[in-house]
C-alpha cells in the first residue's frame, strides 16, 4: 500500500511538472507568434494566407501539404492580425524590396503548428483535469477532452452554399420586423453584397496571375524549348543574362496580389444604393487596431468570428479569409439576432426550418406519401405526444426526431463538462428518449394511431407490419464525436439499441450517395452497431467508408465485448470534398489505395495504451499514463508507402500529415 501510494505520489509530481512546463511553453509560443505577426506588415501578412487558403479550395495536392486542421490554425493567426495597428493603407516600399518576410510567414505558420501540439499535449497526456485516476474524474475529463479538442482543431462544417441556404432560410423572415429597420439591409442584400465581393476578388486575383504569367511567358518558352531539344541549356543562360525579368513589373505584380484582397465601395455603386453599401460594412467591417486588443492564445475569444473586413483606409476594406466568407457571415448574423430581442422568435423559427430541411432530405430517400409528419399519439390522450416523422418502408420502421439546439463552443468554456452534458441532454438525449417513447407505444398496440395537430386521423401503424426498428435523430449543428460516439453520453438501456445522429449539413450530404432505401435503410442498421468500438469523429467518415467498401463490418477486427477500438482514417469524407471541386470544375487527383482499408487499433489496459495499425505489429506502441510525458517513447517512423497510411496516434489523420511534420 505504500508502495502504491509513493508511485502515486511520484506520478502527481511528474503530472504537475509536465504541465507547468507545458502551459509555460504555450504562453512562450503564443508570446513568438504574435511578436513575428507584429513584424510583418498586415496586408502581406493576409494577403499570403488567403492565397494558401484559395489554393487549398482549388487543389486537393495543395491542401495536403498544408498543416493539419490549417484552416482553424490560420484563423487564430487572423485573428492576431487583426489586433494590429495596419501602417497607412498602403504597402510600403521597403517591404516589397525585402523579401525576408516570406520565411517569415512560413515561421509564424509553423510556430502557430507547434502552438497547437503543445495544447493537444497537454490534453493528451493527462488522465484528467487534476491529474487524478478516479474513474469518474477521467470519464468527465474525456469528454471535455474530445469537445476542446475537435473544437480547437476542427472549423464549423459545411460548404458555403449550405451556409447560403441556412442564412435565407433562418433569418430572411426577420427583414421587414428586424433587419430593415435596425440595419438598413435585408439578407438577400448581405447575400447578393458578399457574392459580388468574392467575384471581385476573383476577377482581381486572376489578373493578377494573368499578369504573372505575361512576365514570365518568354521564360516559359525557354523551357518549353529546352525540354524538345531546340535550345541548349546554355543558350537558356545567355538569353536570361540578355532579357533580365523586369523588376518594375515584378514590384507591381505584386502589389497586384495584395490589391487582390481589398474591394473599395465604389465598385458596388452601380448596383447597390449606397446607404444599403455602408450599412453592411459598417455592421460586418472594423477599424484597424479596434478589435481583439485581449486576443493572444487559440483559447480566446476571436472577435474576427463576427468581424470580416478591415477599414484600412476610408472605402477601401481588407478582406481576411474570403473562402470562409460566408461561414462567417452566418455566425456574424446569428450572433446579432441571438443578442437581440428576436431571440425567442428565432429559435422558433430555426426549429421549423430544421424540420423542414430533413423532411426535404427524407422525401429524397422515401415515398412522400409514406412520411409521415408532426404525429400526434398518447395511451389516454391522442395528442399527449409528438414524433416528428414516422416511416414505414418494407417493413422497417423509422422513427426521427429533430433538435435544433447547438452545443456551446467548448473551446471558450474550456470544455466545460456541465455546459456540454447539458447541451447533450436537451437535444441528443432528449430526442432518442422521444424515439424510445414512440417505439413503445406502437409496441404496446395492436394497431399504433397517430393524429395530426387538429386531432385528425394521420396513420395507423400495426405491430406486426415491421421486423426493426430503425431510431433517427436529426441535429441543426454538429456535435462531434459527442454524436458519432453515443458512447461517451448517451443514457440508454442496454437492450435497447443506439439511436443514428446526423446533423443536417451531413444528412443532405448523405442522402445523396445513399438516396436508396434500401442503401439508407441498411447503413443505419450497420452504423448502430459499431458505437464505441469504431472510433470518428466525423459521420461522414463512417459514411465514406461505407460507399468505399459498402459494409460497415468490422468484425473481422475486433473481437465481441473487447475494450479495444478502431480509429477510422479522416480522409474517407473526403469523397464529398472531391464531389464539391467536380461540381465547381476543379482539377484534383482521387487517390485509390488498392490494399484495402488500415484501421487504427486502440487497447486500453488499466493505465496502459496501445495505438498501432491493425495487421502491422511494427506501428504499435504503448504509452504508459502513469509516467511523465517526456519519457514517452516517440510513435515509429512508417516508411515508404507506409507514409500514407492512419498515423498510430489514434488522430484519423494520415501519418504523413500528422505525427511525422513534429519528427
């Protein structure tokens, strides 16, 4: 006994020593970042990350030789831009003489990188918040261990003409009593103003390139020659010393690419009226040096989340991040109306519109006429509960239910257990007790009626017209791994089985790959039994898969009521990602990996876990949580064509992308 409690106490020390250390490094990281951002000037400093952002739309290749989960990592790196005082508004000479800033940038990146290792260290590598081996304190620390996480890493999901839908349909109905009068817009006016604000930038970062390439063509042509045999290497030489590149036309090449970013209100004169123009900027833009003066780490609070435009001079606006434009105007907006009297009305009508959009997703998978809506039931009362949608198809039951209440960004809570168990509650587990409810009433009858809202008859459900059950549920936001590990929260009986939990981005993108009943109906039954034991965060991972291989049977690599779990590699989503560039006619490579899928393995044993890849004992290692960080062994190199393969730290991401860029 006291040996045990010295190993204990051994322990502890180490705990708090590592995470002193560790915190210690975080605040020197985030002290470097912020003095080297401060270095460079604003504008080339953005410029140079929306052109990474552009290209990581455009090329799949381009996107994968980018850090993991860049896009979060580059809006913290925004953010502490935009805390900056910008220079005059325009560039100054000496920047464009000096080039030492490109290194610079790349610096700035990879600090920002390694700022986010350090945090995912930290999370990692203890066994719960106080450092205690309670079994309820690391169960509690789990979930607010995979809610930072995937909210410090991961950006809200979703491609923009999903967010477009989502900003016309939530808030249009608010114009004439809301948006009008307070605002001077209507959302179709800040929908109509930022597409022509991307067309814009587009049209200027093509000449741009145009203009590029009209430099360098005569160069181009020269190579060209070299590679058929008509010009000698040393003929290329003599002709580069006898036409040297303009550096005039270089210089304004560049300032090409910075003005690539920033519009100027006159441009939107002829179609706008003007009142209407500077009410959008004045409710979206900021002053230079006005916002995030409390902004330092990833933790804190990023003004920029409702910000999208820096006045840099009078008319003229910096746009940070036009990728993610209209992400950030959806949070912008709802972030107005949420802080607004409409509160109360908009969460009515976000509800409605939920509803809406998986009846729109359901009718295009079933028959219409078999979904049935808003039915009303009850053993003493008919209409003393409701279920959203209730579908009957070749006798097999769906039952679904939608929620619209979001989880609470635990990046700003710090992964606050109560605020997520009970955001969990009021929508996910709230919902499947809905479904249970409605299940054991048709269970309970011969023949299950249900009514509408006026108490008129709506359908008759048999108990003997079904062989299974299918549990659905349907959430406006996205839960994470909360979600797709019901695992983690979910209160249930064990005989009864798992509910499926998509949100509606996900669902609309599901249904259409799998827009069969049948195709539907069988990937449900599948998912429900493989919670807890294959391991995403992402739905559509497990749906990617599914289309890849068309099963979700593991059985082959696991083994019944076994602690061990399987991590599926991230990229299987990426097949929506590839439809999304094919339907906006961008070039990308599909890669096919003919072997079959490689799952990640993870056994946990007391305080002992492995990680490796099923079917190659040389990946696998054993992290000891009972010893000090710093004498963790690190994951071995996997080399070759190994380099493609799930990283063993149980990250999803590719080893190439993931544990080898901190080798």
């Amino acid at each position: 006994m006291t040996e045990d409690f010295e190993n204990v106490s051994s322990y502890y020390a180490d705990f708090l020593k590592y995470q002193k250390e560790t915190e210690e490094q975080i605040y020197k990281l985030a002290e470097e970042i912020e003095s080297k951002v401060k270095l460079i000037n604003p504008i080339i400093l953005v410029s140079n990350l929306n052109h990474k952002m552009i290209n990581s739309v455009q090329s799949k290749k381009y996107a994968e030789e980018l850090p993991t989960d860049f896009a979060r990592k580059f809006l913290y790196i925004y953010g502490l831009i935009a805390k900056q005082s910008l220079r005059g508004g325009e560039l100054d000479a000496e920047y464009l003489k000096e080039q030492s800033w490109e290194s610079d940038v790349e610096s700035i990146i990879s600090l920002t990188n390694q700022l986010y290792s350090s945090y995912a260290d930290l999370w990692t590598y203890r066994p719960s918040i106080s450092g205690s081996f309670d079994r309820n304190e690391i169960e509690d620390y789990q979930i607010r261990y995979l809610s930072f996480l995937i909210a410090l890493l991961q950006d809200e999901l979703g491609y923009s003409e999903q967010f477009k839908d989502r900003m016309s349909d939530y808030f249009s109905p608010f114009n004439d009593s809301f948006f009008k009068p307070k605002y001077k817009f209507t959302i179709e006016d800040c929908l109509k103003i930022s597409v022509k604000i991307v067309d814009i930038i587009r049209k200027q970062y093509v000449e741009y390139i145009k203009h590029f390439h009209d430099i360098i063509r005569p160069y181009e042509e020269c190579r060209q020659k070299l590679l058929s045999g008509e010009m000698t290497l040393t003929e290329i030489k003599q002709y580069g010393k006898d036409n040297p590149i303009d550096i005039k036309l270089l210089n304004e090449n560049s300032r090409m690419f910075y003005r690539s970013f920033i519009i100027k209100k006159n441009l939107f004169l002829y179609d706008y009226k003007e009142e209407i123009i500077d009410a959008y900027f004045n409710c979206f833009a900021f002053n230079s040096g006005e916002i995030n003066q409390n902004f330092r780490h990833p933790t804190d609070y990023n003004e920029l989340a409702i910000k999208i435009f820096e006045r840099i001079a009078p008319d003229n606006y910096l746009v940070y991040n036009p990728s993610y434009l209209f992400v950030r105007l959806y949070t912008a907006i709802e972030s107005i109306v949420i802080l607004s009297e409409l509160q109360i009305k908009y969460y009515k009508n976000r509800d409605k519109v939920t509803e809406a959009e998986t009846r729109n997703n359901l009718c295009k998978i079933f028959p219409e006429e078999g979904i049935y809506q808003n039915a009303f039931y009850g053993w003493d009362n008919v209409r003393d509960y409701e279920t959203d949608f209730i579908i009957l198809h070749n006798r097999k039951l769906i039952i679904c239910e939608v929620k619209a209440k979001s989880l609470r960004d635990p990046l700003y809570t710090y992964g606050n257990t109560d605020k997520i168990r009970n955001d969990f509650k009021v929508s996910i587990q709230k919902a499947y007790e809905q479904t249970i409810r409605t299940r054991d009433y048709i269970l309970s009858e011969k023949n299950a009626r249900f009514v509408d809202e006026r108490g008129k008859h709506l359908c008759i459900i048999p108990s003997d017209a079904f062989d299974s059950i299918i549990l659905l549920v349907i959430t406006a936001k996205s839960f994470g791994q909360l979600a797709t590990d019901l695992t983690l929260l979910l209160k249930k009986h064990d005989k009864d089985p798992y509910p499926i939990v998509f949100n509606v981005f996900d669902f609309q993108l599901l249904v259409n790959k799998l827009n069969s009943p049948d195709k539907f109906i069988d990937y449900c039954i599948q998912r429900s039994k493989i919670y807890g034991i294959v391991i995403s965060h992402d739905e559509l991972d497990y749906v990617g898969y599914y289309i890849e291989y068309g099963s979700l049977d593991f059985s082959l690599y696991y083994k019944q009521d076994s602690p061990d779990q399987i991590m599926l590699d991230g990229n299987y989503s990426e097949i929506f990602d590839d439809d999304w560039r094919r339907e906006q006619g961008l070039d990308f490579e599909i890669s096919k990996d003919n072997n079959g899928p490689y799952l990640t393995e993870i056994k946990r044993q007391d305080n002992k876990i492995t990680i490796g890849i099923k079917g190659m004992p040389e990946t696998y290692e054993t992290l000891d949580l009972t010893e000090p960080a710093g004498r963790f062994k690190p994951i071995k190199k996997i080399k070759g064509r190994g380099r493609n393969l799930p990283c063993p730290c149980g990250s999803g991401k590719k080893y190439k992308h993931c544990c080898r860029e901190m080798e």
